[in-house]
C-alpha cells in the first residue's frame, strides 16, 4: 500500500505517463532533459568541443552550468547503496572532478585566480591526491600574492604521496613547485619540459644505404628556406609500395641533418592505424608536455603541438601512415619545424589541401640494386654471374634484395638461390628471411589486407596476366567492369595504395606484387573462377590484335566467325593507321605470346584466333624462331577446338615462316597439310594463298621449274576472285621466277602487274615495300644504278612507315649496292651494318650473306664492285 501511495504521488507530479507496470514492480520513464545526471554529461561535453575548438568562454559557461546541477558532494547522496548505483555515482563524481578541472584551467587563463582561491582550496583538501588539484590551488595562490600558503600546498602533497604511496610528486607539480622558489609569479603552470631536452628518436640508419641520389636531393631542397628570413619549404609525403625503401630513405636523410633541428627530432611510427589523438598525445609528452597537461580532445592536443613546433626547430618523422587524417593534424603551422610523412598510401588528400610535396619511390635500377645486394652479402665482387641473375629475380625492390643479400652472407649458394627465384611458385617464399621476421609476402599482405573485396578481386585478376603493364581494356575485362567509372574507381584505390601504377593508358604492377597476386587468387579463388577471368582476358586481346590485324594484315582472313566482338568490351586501343597497329602489338607481344603459350590447352577456342591475328606482326617484327613456335602451338589449339580453318590459316603461315630461313622439307609440308585443310572446307581463296607461297618457296629454292604449276594455278584463281592481295602475291612471285630465269622483261611486266594489284590493295604500302625492292634488284642487275636507287630508297621508307623490319633490312641491302657501286664505301658499310644489325633480332635466312658482304665492304676489296645476284 505505502509503494502505491509513493507511485500515485510521483504521477502526480511527473505526469501519469513517466511510471508504467512492468514486471515485479514498476518502471520510471523519463526523456533524457529530465535527468540531471543526463544533462551534465551532455553540457560536459560540449564543453570539451567549445575548448577543443577554441571557444573558451562558451566552454566555460557550459562547465559551470554543468557543475551547478550537484546538489550534494557526491552523485545520487541518500539513495539506495547497492553496488550499480555506487558504480555510476563512482563515475559521476570522477566526470565532475574531471570538468572542475578543466573549467579552472580556462578561467586560471582569463586571470580569475583570486576568485577562485575559495572553491579550489575546498575541494582541494577533499582530494588531496588529485596533483592536478594541487598545482591548480597552488597556482591560484601565487598569483594572488599567496606564495607562502602555495609552498605550504606543495609540502602537503608531497609528505601524503610519501607517507600513504611512498611516491614522490608528478614532474607538473615539481616544476611549478622550483618555478615559484625561484622568482616572480609564473604566468602560467609550466607545460614544457626545458629546452635542453630534446627527443633524439629516430631509429638507427640502414649501415648499407645505396643510391636514391635524386630523391635525396628532394628531401633536401625540404630544408632550404625560401628567401631571406622566410620559413623552411614545406612538409612531404614519402610513398611507394611496400619494401620501396621509404623509411630507410628517410631515416638516411634525417640523421645527415640532425643538425639542423635543435628542438629535436621525433619518430612515430603509426602501424595498426594509431589513432591520431593517442600519437599527438605521444608527441606532446616527448616535446617535454606533462602528461596532465595533455588536452585531451585531439583538435586542442592538434593546437598545442603547433604552438610548441612554432617555438621550436623539430622534425618529426610519421612512419606508417595509413591516411591524411591520421597525418594532418601533426603539420606544423608556423616556424621552422618539419614533418616527413612516410606512408604506402599515397595520401593525395594532403598534396591536393595542403599542398604537400610528394616523392613516389620506384624500384632500384640494375647497378644501384647490385651494390645493394653486394653490401649486403658482404661481397666486394659478384662470384659469378649469378648474382647479376639474382638482381633481376628482385625486380629492383630493396627489401628482397636485402633479404637475397642476408641469405648469401649466411651462406646460401648463389646457384641455388638463383634456382628457387627463377620458379614463380617459390620465388615469394623464398623472399625471406631464415627466421621469418622479415618477408616480401607479408609487407604487400598489409595493402592487400587493407583492400575493399572488389579491389582485392582486380588485383588478383592481374596476378593472372604475365604482363609488367596491362592496357586498360584488359584490367576492365579482368574485373568484368563494363562501367569506365567503376574501371577508373578500381584502378584509383589500387593506384593509392602503390600496389599499381597508372602510366599512358596502361596498368602497370610490380613482378613481385603480381606474384603475390597470383598466389592469393590461388588461395581464393575457384578454378572456376579464374578460368572465366581468363577467358574474359583472353577474348578481350583476341578482338584487340584483330582489330590491330585488320591494319597490319587487312585481307588476311584466317577466322571461322566464331570470335565475335564482345560489345561490352572498353577501352579499345586507338589505331587510327597501321603505324599504330604496330606499335601496338610491339607493346603487347610478350603478353600475347605468353598468353598463346600459357592458356593453349586451357583455352584452346580462344588462343588459335589470337595467334592467327597476330601473324600478320610475326612476319613483320618477329625473330622466326619466335614465328614458328607461336603458330605450332596455334596449330595445336585450333586442332582441339576443331576448326579447321584456324588450323589451315596457320600451317600457311608456318610455311612462310620456314619458308624465309630456307626450311625446305617443314615448309612443303607445312604448305601441304594447309593445302588438304583448304580443298576440305572449300576455301579457294586459301588454297591459291598456299599455292602461291608454295611457289615462291620453290623460286627461292631454285626449284624454277616446279614453282611454275602452283604458281599458274593460283593466278587462274586470284584472277576469277578478283582479288588484289592474291593477285599481288602471284606477280610477285612470278616476277622473281622470270628474274631468277633471266627473262628481265617478262620479271618487269611481273612487277608492274603486282605493283598494280598492291595500289588497289588495303594493305598497300607494304606489299609496295616488297615489289619496289625487287625492282631496285632488277634495275641494278641492268645497270641502272639511279633508277635502283630510287625503288630501293621507296622501299626503305614504305618499309619503315609499316614497321617491317624483314623488308627494310632487304631494301638496305640494296641502297649499300648502290652506294658500293658508286665508290661511296662509308655509306655503302652504313647502310650494310643497319641491315644486319634488323635481321640478327630476326634470325632471317640472309642473315649469313649479309654479313660476309659487311665484312667485304669492311675491307674495302669489292667496293665498286657488282655483287652477284640475290
């Protein structure tokens, strides 16, 4: 009865609504104005933000009004004594002590210390431990002329700490307490320790720190002032992927200007993503701030740090940083300090607002990294060539040649070493050091760790390409991206953290962190998985090196309809001529080839149109070897994906390629498998294209008599298809049969016929190229040196602008026979070496002839002499 009457009461005067039934009893509801205890932590902490911020007078009255909620010494004094209220009174009262503090401080500044005299002397003696108390009362007295009773406070404290904690008092309490021995009134609590003491923090310096000349100069121009009387440059931020060397970098160049930073040098490093008010706090008490002096909102610990750096010369290092956040609020505002930020991340935010410097660290070049490697094994001299091998196995990253270098110093064998390195399935494991602490692994692990799943996803897809650089279309196909915006989100987050590079329309990634990446998707992906990103990569430069052949090769066909262009494709290259194409293919031919070699049985549908659209360039720029061995394993696809056209298109172009290094026997029936496959599917067109080239391989065989038929043959055929690049292709040829048989007229008419069908051609430079050649030859072998001159010159430049280097190595022989004919030995021998020098990255059959012509012109014995016929 006497609880019903209590409730009936509280109702009454809270409202009917504030207590409601609930079980085994009632429940009191109020909003949180209601309830002093909420407001006084609400105004409390708007408070901390007005002080944090600036606003001392709006904090202090928000302080006091908070402090003027107690009605009694102690929160909730006469209720229940159970163990949760005791609790969160016990909390009340700590927050109350906490916010008296801080209000006196502010009002300690505005010069209230008579006012508050009183007050602080009461509470003060309630709290005898509280030193922050003491040194406040203590502070308070001396101003107010009271310097006795602010000793007396001191020896006070100091006998309690001693009898009941057996300690002595906090360094803020000393030194308040020496500062009022020795003179006038301090103006304020002292909050730095003296001058003289300053951090020395930076960590040792690497023993064997090679190169980075150009960066070093960087991070000095840091420390050269502006103008006269003006402050140093500015702060920088030091970024590159992980094992780069950043911190080596910096920590080299810091202790060389020691010197030049009096006020100290500070070294914070922020792994595990430190938040940035637990380091300002660090910082503060290593620039000599008493720890009760800290603020303790970051904005206001952020003031107090660049009210110290103005005052003082200090440098601070922040080693690890993981955003501009964590960094911003360390930057110096005014004076003379300066702060080096090294970070994996590239931090743009602080260069875009800030304007901070920014210095990207790339790999080591190959003699910087040797020395690196040889001081860190101990080596004066490499033992072998192994260690040159074992220097590009690292790819120029200074952590894994460190940790090459610490195995060859404990004694690994450099052969060994060099056998591990070279397999891509152990050159990541190997990269470590014998007791673990140090791995190429684990420093990428931590940017990849840190990257959102669909970041992780891209990086991994390009773990599946070989290439050191990947256009844009292929990263987009990779990812499944059919958005520039999403491609270009990607790239910028993967570009932020180092783990790529951006450059002219390409994704470039390091051969380590590609590894790495390789290695995860293993680890993550299905095979499923990674068979559809490689057949996404694989459709993708199939339908570039098309669209790249049509330029090269434009009537080349060779394809069965069945690789339509996908429309979701981005970014296709730009070819706006052949030059272009080429250029293009040059770029992207190691990854294709590798691509043909890796995927061949995987992917077999998709590799064989890639090697036959690629063809058209292996005639053109590749060594023949590389021709060869490129079209065998087309060959092989296309026979597992059961098209035979692939299959005939290239065993044609195999019979070229042995064809040009005088493969007799493999190039017949390499012609004659083509010739089976084209009678089968009814292709006309290819099986005149195979006759013709058989012909021409017959003609160069001196087989002048067996070259005829196919040849006759397949200009019945190029005829009734009217087709100009079939029809080029017959004339030629018959114009080398008539030449190599002494008819010049009938090989002349050939000539005119087949430079005629090249100018109705798409592809008609460089069929020009080859007709204009061998009319130099002709006219030559007429003695018509001006009129050779003039093809030979053409042929050189039609050469040149169509990137076929076969071509104009042919027609540079030419224009050194004109020139040795006319007694000019010095450009005849330049001309001569230029042509050699394109067929030894070839590997073409005249290779052999024309250097012992060179070595003939070298001695001067032929020169004005005619040289035999070609």
């Amino acid at each position: 009865m006497a609880l019903r009457v209590l409730v009936h009461h509280l109702r009454r005067n809270l409202g009917t609504e504030s207590i409601v039934r609930a079980t085994g009893g009632y429940r009191m509801v109020l909003d949180g104005h209601e309830l002093d205890a909420s407001e006084f932590v609400a105004l409390v902490g708007s408070a901390a933000h007005d002080e944090a911020r600036g606003g001392l007078a709006e904090a202090r009255r928000s302080y006091r009004k908070a402090l003027r909620l107690w009605r009694a010494s102690e929160a909730y004094q006469g209720t229940a004594d159970n163990e949760l209220v005791r609790a969160a009174a016990d909390h009340l009262d700590e927050q109350r002590m906490i916010a008296f503090e801080s209000c006196v401080d502010i009002e300690l500044s505005f010069g209230l210390h008579r006012e508050l005299c009183a007050e602080l002397s009461a509470l003060a003696t309630e709290n005898l431990l509280r030193e922050r108390l003491q040194a406040q009362l203590m502070l308070a007295l001396v101003r107010s002329d009271r310097r006795a009773e602010a000793l007396t406070t001191y020896e006070r404290t100091r006998r309690l700490l001693a009898d009941e904690l057996g300690a002595d008092p906090g360094a803020r309490l000393q030194q308040l307490y020496t500062a009022i021995l020795r003179g006038p009134a301090p103006a304020g609590a002292p909050s730095a320790v003296p001058d003289a003491v300053r951090p020395m923090q930076l960590p040792a310096p690497p023993s064997n720190f090679v190169a980075r000349e150009d960066e070093l100069s960087v991070l000095d121009s840091l420390h050269k002032r502006v103008g006269p009387g003006q402050r140093l440059r500015g702060s920088m931020v030091v970024t590159g992927a992980g094992g780069m060397g950043k911190t080596a970098l910096v920590t080299h160049w810091a202790h060389q200007h020691q010197q030049g930073f009096p006020g100290g040098q500070v070294y914070l490093d922020l792994d595990d993503d430190a938040p940035a008010a637990t380091a300002l706090a660090r910082t503060l008490i290593d620039l000599g701030v008493a720890p009760d002096d800290v603020p303790k909102q970051a904005e206001a610990r952020a003031a107090k740090l660049r009210s110290l750096l103005s005052r003082r010369t200090v440098l601070m290092v922040l080693d690890n940083v993981s955003t501009a956040e964590q960094a911003r609020p360390f930057l110096p505002g005014s004076g003379d300090s300066l702060l080096v930020i090294v970070s994996r991340n590239r931090l743009d935010g602080l260069v875009a607002r800030e304007g901070l410097d920014l210095l990207v660290l790339t790999p080591l070049p190959v003699e910087p990294a040797t020395r690196l490697l040889l001081e860190t094994a101990g080596m004066s001299e490499p033992a072998s060539g192994d260690a040159r091998t074992l220097v590009e196995l690292c790819h120029g990253m200074p952590l894994a040649l460190r940790i090459v270098g610490a195995h060859l110093r404990l004694g690994a064998q450099p052969d060994i070493l060099v056998a591990d390195l070279e397999d891509e399935r152990t050159r990541i494991a190997r990269l470590t050091t014998t007791d673990g602490d140090v791995s190429v692994h684990a420093v990428i692990a931590v940017s990849y760790r840190r990257l959102a799943a669909p970041d992780r996803r891209l990086l991994r897809g390009l773990g599946l390409s070989s290439a050191g650089a990947t256009p844009l279309g292929a990263v987009a196909a990779l990812a499944g991206a059919t958005s520039g915006t999403v491609l270009t989100g990607l790239i910028d987050r993967l570009t932020a953290v180092n783990l790529v590079a951006l450059e002219s329309g390409r994704v470039s990634i390091h051969q380590l962190t590609r590894i790495f990446a390789r290695e995860q998707g293993q680890r993550e992906d299905t095979s499923a998985d990674r068979a559809d990103a490689e057949r996404r990569l694989l459709s993708w430069y199939g339908q570039a090196t098309g669209e790249a052949q049509q330029l090269i090769r434009p009537t080349a066909g060779g394809t069965d309809g069945k690789g339509a262009p996908d429309p979701l494709h981005l970014f296709h290259p730009e070819l706006p001529d052949t030059a272009a194409a080429v250029r293009w293919v040059d770029a992207e031919s190691d990854t294709i080839i590798k691509m043909i070699t890796e995927h061949a049985q995987s992917h077999p549908d998709l590799v064989w149109p890639l090697a036959a659209h690629i063809r058209g360039w292996l005639q053109r720029r590749a060594n023949r070897d590389t021709w060869i061995a490129v079209t065998e394993r087309g060959i092989r696809a296309a026979a597992m994906a059961g098209s035979s056209t692939g299959e005939a298109t290239l065993q044609g172009s195999l019979g070229v390629a042995h064809s040009l290094l005088l493969h007799r026997v493999e190039a017949r029936a390499a012609y004659q498998r083509a010739s089976a496959l084209c009678q089968r599917n009814g292709d006309h067109a290819g099986l005149a294209d195979v006759e013709a080239s058989l012909g021409g391989m017959l003609v160069e065989s001196g087989e002048l008599d067996e070259a005829l038929p196919p040849l006759l043959r397949a200009r019945h055929s190029a005829n009734l298809l009217n087709d100009p690049d079939l029809i080029f292709k017959v004339e030629h040829n018959l114009g080398l049969l008539h030449r190599r048989a002494g008819r010049q007229q009938e090989a002349l008419d050939s000539y005119t016929s087949a430079l005629a069908a090249a100018d109705r051609s798409g592809n008609r430079d460089w069929l020009s190229a080859s007709v204009h050649t061998n009319l130099g030859r002709l006219h030559f072998l007429r003695d018509d040196v001006d009129l050779a001159e003039t093809h030979y010159d053409t042929a050189v430049r039609l050469a040149r602008s169509t990137g076929d280097r076969m071509r104009e190595a042919w027609a540079l022989h030419g224009c050194s026979d004109v020139a040795a004919a006319r007694r000019d030995a010095a450009a005849a021998v330049a001309a001569m070496q230029e042509a050699v020098t394109i067929l030894e990255t070839l590997g073409d059959r005249r290779l052999d002839e024309m250097r012992a012509r060179l070595a003939e012109l070298l001695s001067g014995s032929t020169v004005g002499q005619t040289p035999p016929d070609q």
